[in-house]
C-alpha cells in the first residue's frame, strides 16, 4: 500500500494520469502491432461473445484497474529517448561502456 502510494505520487510528478483516453490508446497501439493471425483469434473470440474489437476497446478503458496498469506501464516505460545520441562520436557502445 505505501510503495503504492509513493508510485502515483511519483506517476503524478511525472504528469502521468490514469484515464480510458490512455488505454483506448495504449490497446489500439497493441491491437494494431500484433501478428494477423492473433488478431483474427482475438476478433473470432469477441465475436462469439457478440462484440467487436472497438467494443472491446470502449469497455476495458473504463475498467479503474486497466487505468491504473496502462498507466503504471506507461511511466515504467519512461519518456522516449532520442533515437540517436551522439555523446560520443566515432566511439561505438562498447566502448563507452
């Protein structure tokens, strides 16, 4: 519980907010890198339980507990860096390190 509380007071610091908007995001983003195959299963799955996967999408965005994991990942995750840094030219990684 404490270590709970210092997270969303760290989350907070870092302006990260649970909210369905997040997940609506974060689940496309995933919807839409998986493999055709797993989500023609997933699709086939929420079809038996007469649903689509926009459905499925608006429903898990309001579930309190999808906020709070999207977003715990989403400051785990951190902001993104830079896709190359140049701190030391010439020298590969190796070497830095």
């Amino acid at each position: 519980l404490v270590i709970q509380k210092i997270f969303e007071t760290e989350m907070a610091k870092a302006g990260i907010k649970p909210s369905a908007e997040m997940v609506k995001e974060k689940i496309g983003e995933e919807f839409k890198k998986m493999d055709k195959q797993m989500l023609a299963m997933i699709t086939q799955q929420l079809q038996m339980q007469n649903k689509t996967v926009d459905q499925y999408i608006d429903e898990m965005s309001k579930e309190p507990m999808a906020q709070q994991q999207i977003a715990n990942q989403m400051y785990l995750e951190g902001p993104e860096e830079p896709e190359v840094r140049q701190d030391h030219p010439g020298r590969c990684c190796e070497e830095i390190l």
